[in-house]
C-alpha cells in the first residue's frame, strides 16, 4: 500500500463536483501519486486507471483518490472496478467492453455512478448504447505508444461519424493525442480529450498538463 493511501483521512466526504460531463481534457493515471501530482495543477477531471494492485491497495488507492479529488474539486473517473467505486462512493465509472459484460449496470445505476463506456468498433458502440452511459470513448484515435491495442487507429473521420450518431451525449476522444493534434479532434466532433502518453512521457509532465489546461481554458470558450 502507498503511504498516500495510507493517510486518506476519515472523516465525510465533501460534496461531488456537479460535473454532468467530462473537461475537454483529462488526464488518465496509473496510480495515487500520479494523480495527487496532477490535480493539484487546476484538473477538472481525471480518471484512475489501476492495474496490478491487489485489492486491500486498490481499494485504499480508491478511497484516497475520491477524498483528494472532492477536496480540489475534481471529477473522478475511476476505470474498472464498479464494486469498489459503488461502495467508496465515487463520482463516475469507466467500463471497457469486457467489464461491461460483467458488471451489473441496475446496481451501478442505482448508486447515481455516471458511466463511461470504451468503444473501438460499430458493433461495440451498439453494445455500449444499449447500457444508456453518459458518455462514450472512442479510441484509438491514433496509434499509441503506451499499450499494444488489436485496434487499428480510428481517425478523425471516425471521429465525426461516431458524434454524428450519439448526438447530444458526449464523446471522448482517446489515444495518441498529442496537445498539437487536439483541435482538430475537438473540431471533428469529440467533446472531450481523454491525455495520457503525451504527458506522461514527457520531460516535465507537470509542464506539459499545465500547457494542456491552458489549451482547455480556449477550447471551453
């Protein structure tokens, strides 16, 4: 367990940000410090991506990050894991296909847990559709660095097709994404940017998402 997680106060927790949808952009990180390091910086969304942690540790790193998170006033989107997210009272819930299929959406449903969904092709956008989320994620949009993925990258044509059919719901636009490549996803019809190779493969990762958020201030406007 991390000593960050360790010191996750007690006591209730302040109200969630009234946030209907994800920022334009947003961050993905792997574990507690990454994100205690970023949302310091102005974040009004991020999301926790865990992997590999057994689950005394994730479930710490979870109660952690939703009291941080509350503090500052920043979105959590937590990535996987509903039952944790259900029961530690968090904001959002991002399911990949696979988790999709076994999880119990009436239950999450009923905690008021907003639900993001990943898709990657026509038949899996009609499978996410069916789970009435509160966004959808689109991805590959370009070729990524950071995991090895069976999907192709999808591409701004993609991009527009995908938003020209969810209409008012929100896409988000993931993979590959650099800040220069940005506008023009966001000009071909993604809502949000969901970041996490470009910045964390920086230099100066803080750097480079505080360059990000300045970006996201003219892209709200």
């Amino acid at each position: 367990m991390t000593p960050s997680a360790r010191t996750h106060p007690s006591s209730p927790l302040p109200p969630r940000p009234e946030q209907p949808q994800p920022d334009v952009f947003y961050p993905i990180v792997l574990d507690l410090t990454w994100l205690q390091r970023l949302v310091p910086l102005g974040l009004k969304t991020i999301q926790l991506r865990l992997k590999d942690t057994g689950t005394t540790d994730r479930r710490a790193q979870i109660a952690a990050a939703i009291s941080f998170c509350r503090d500052h006033r920043c979105q959590l989107i937590v990535n996987d894991y509903w039952r944790e997210a259900i029961e530690l009272g968090a904001d959002y819930i991002h399911l990949g296909q696979e988790d999709l299929a076994g999880a119990d959406l009436a239950q999450i449903k009923r905690a008021g847990l907003r639900l993001g969904l990943s898709t990657h092709s026509d038949e899996e956008l009609k499978i996410a559709l069916t789970a009435v989320p509160d966004y959808i994620a689109l991805g590959p949009v370009y070729e990524t660095r950071l995991k090895k993925m069976k999907w192709q990258p999808q591409g701004l044509e993609r991009v527009g097709k995908w938003k020209a059919q969810l209409g008012a719901l929100p896409l988000v636009a993931i993979a590959g994404i650099t800040l220069e490549r940005a506008p023009g996803v966001l000009q071909a019809g993604a809502d949000s940017i969901a970041v996490i190779t470009d910045f964390y493969t920086h230099a100066d990762p803080e750097a480079r998402v505080k360059q990000w958020l300045k970006w996201a201030t003219t892209a709200r406007s």
